[in-house]
C-alpha cells in the first residue's frame, strides 16, 4: 500500500469522530453523472439555469420534469459502490463515530447503510409543492389527475409539484446544515469525497473542519476549488481509495 494511503488508514482507525462531505465523484462508479467534469458533466450539456432553478421551472415546468424524471430513473437502477458500501460497513462497526454530510441527491449513502447521511441538497426521489398551499389553515394541496410528462398540479388552486432539490438561489435546508456545521465542529478527520468544491455553503464546510483542528484530505482523481483547505490530497476515486481506508 502506498505511504500516504497506509498514514491516512490510521488516521482513520485512531480518530474518534470522523466526516466524510461527498459530491457527485462519490457517485460516479456508480453510473450516475456529475455535474462539472468536462464532458460527462451534466453541465456540459444541459443548462442549470434552465433546469435547476425555480424560474426555470416555472417557465418550463414539463421540461424540467421530465428531466427529473430521466434522472430518478437512473438514480433507481443504479447501485452503491464499493466506496458507499465501505462507509456504510464502517458506520455499522463503529456506531457514533462517522458522520457523512452529501451534496447528492441520490440515495445510495442511505441504501449502503449510512441511513442517517445528512443531506445538503435535497432528495431527488422526494417532490414538494412550489407554493405554500394557498388555502391557509385549510387541508394541504392535493394532487389532482396527473398528466403523463408533467408534474402533478392541485386540483384546486393549480399549485405544483416539484423536485425535492435544492436549486440554484435557494437556501439549503436550515438544520441539514447546522447538523453538518455540529458534525464538523467536532470532527478529527474529514475526508472530502468526489466535489469540485464549486458550490457554497458546502464547500465551506471542508476550510471550518481545518479552523477546528481537523485533518482535511481530498480524494479526488483531479485538482478541486477547495484543494487549498486540505493538509493533504489523494489523487484516485471514491470506490478504490474508501475500501482501503475504511476497510
Ligand atoms: P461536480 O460535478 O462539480 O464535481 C464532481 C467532482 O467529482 C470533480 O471534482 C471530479 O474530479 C470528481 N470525480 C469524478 N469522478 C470521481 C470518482 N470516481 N471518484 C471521486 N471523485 C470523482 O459535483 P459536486 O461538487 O457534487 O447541486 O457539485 C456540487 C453541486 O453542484 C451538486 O450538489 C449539484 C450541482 O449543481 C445540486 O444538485 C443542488
């Protein structure tokens, strides 16, 4: 084994409590696209602003729903991989001690056994309605006969439904990240798993673990925005470097 994989394995055994922030790179052995790599990067092709942002939507509301739903799909035929099922063994072995904080919207840290991974963008296989329901006080929306390819629509007052993610311009759910920030604070390690580290609040997190005390690592294939944050990097992916340091 590698020098630097070999150290960052016993730190990994001797640290009490350890986070793991993971992106899209987590997912990628998965089959599950990222968002920014230069040709497979769902943004290379598609444009956010258009399909991941709440004026987006309401300008094309069955556009962006079925791109959501392409996405589901995919989210529901894919399967943890060796980095995910390593985590998830390791948080069953060592109760307490690993806390993983995700920026995906995937459920595949929860399906490999991290239940409680806490999740800063949302989940893709939830929706919630666009509006507050008009009708204050009264019963909540109800979808009413829903049209293959659109989103369902009350069938009151019209409200729609959405997708459960964050989108650009929205904040991220209060207490996701206030448990994250908990986490973080009390953390000796954070490993920082497949992100660019282009998208804040989240980045964050891995420059507030090092103010700590923590040790931050990078394991990504490729330079991040956040590298600076980080004692140290490892340059490989998600589904060989985990099982090696939490095997
Ligand atoms: P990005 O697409 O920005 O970055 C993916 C990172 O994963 C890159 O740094 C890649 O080098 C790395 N990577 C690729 N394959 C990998 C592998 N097999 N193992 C490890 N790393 C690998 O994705 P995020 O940083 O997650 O927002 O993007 C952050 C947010 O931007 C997402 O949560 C999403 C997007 O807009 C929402 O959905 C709200």
């Amino acid at each position: 084994m590698d020098a630097s994989l070999a150290r960052l394995r016993e730190r990994v055994q001797s640290a009490r409590r350890i986070v793991v922030l993971t992106g899209a790179g987590m997912s990628a052995e998965s089959g599950i696209p990222t968002f920014r790599d230069a040709l497979s990067g769902l943004w290379a092709r598609f444009d956010p602003a258009q399909l991941a942002s709440e004026p987006g939507f309401r300008a094309d509301p069955k556009r962006v729903w079925s791109w959501y739903a392409e996405r589901r799909a995919g989210v529901r035929a894919a399967q943890p991989n060796a980095g995910h099922l390593a985590l998830g063994d390791f948080a069953r072995r060592h109760p307490g001690r690993l806390t993983v904080v995700t920026q995906n919207v995937d459920d595949l840290h929860q399906r490999a056994g991290n239940t409680d991974a806490i999740r800063l963008h949302g989940d893709i296989l939830q929706d919630h309605w666009l509006e507050p329901c008009p009708r204050r006080g009264g019963p909540a929306c109800e979808p009413g006969r829903a049209t293959p390819g659109e989103p369902p629509s009350c069938g009151d007052c019209g409200n729609l439904l959405r997708p459960g993610v964050v989108w650009f311009g929205e904040d991220l759910p209060a207490s996701a990240l206030q448990q994250a920030e908990s986490a973080v604070a009390a953390a000796q390690l954070m490993l920082v798993v497949g992100t660019s580290g282009a998208v804040w609040p989240a980045a964050g997190l891995a420059g507030l673990a090092r103010q700590g005390g923590a040790w931050v690592v990078i394991l990504n294939p490729d330079a991040t925005e956040i590298d600076d944050d980080a004692h140290e990097w490892l340059r490989g992916t998600a589904a060989t470097l985990l099982p090696v340091l939490f095997g």
